[in-house]
C-alpha cells in the first residue's frame, strides 16, 4: 500500500474551510428562503381562520333558531295566525 500523506500547506487549509462555510452558508440561505414561503403560508391561512371565525359570529346556531321557531309557534297560536 502506498504512502499517500501529503502535505497540507494553511493556505490550502484555509480554502477548505473557506469552501466549508460558503457551503453552509449555501444551506442557511435555502432554510431562509424556505421559512420566508412558510411564513408566508401561514400568514393567509391565519387570515383565512379569521375570516371564518368572523362568518361564524354572524351566524345563529341551530339550537337558538329551533328555541326561536318554538316561540314564534305559540305565538302564531295566541294570535290565531296559520303557517305554512
């Protein structure tokens, strides 16, 4: 087996390091880019949310328009009115 050792100059090994950084670097700036698209998202789907929270508070629930139509029932009988 040969002897492959070769000798590392600091310069050579500050271009490893170099080219080490600029590749997480690479990394950081695609996890930015990705989390900006997220935040992004989840901005309209918050909105989305608040906009049906605001349609559901303007809107009666069923157990109130059944409590709602027995009233108006005897009512129609006290007055004598017919529905339909």
């Amino acid at each position: 087996m040969e002897n492959t050792n070769k000798k590392i100059t600091m310069e050579d090994l500050a271009l490893m390091l170099g080219r080490g950084f600029n590749g997480v670097d690479e990394k950081f700036k695609l996890v930015e880019k990705k989390l900006t698209e997220h935040d992004k998202r989840f901005d309209t789907l918050e909105q989305g949310h608040e906009d049906i929270k605001l349609r559901l508070d303007n809107v009666a629930y069923r157990f109130e328009l059944v409590e709602l139509q027995k009233r108006v029932d005897v009512l129609g009988k006290k007055v004598g009115v017919r529905h339909k």
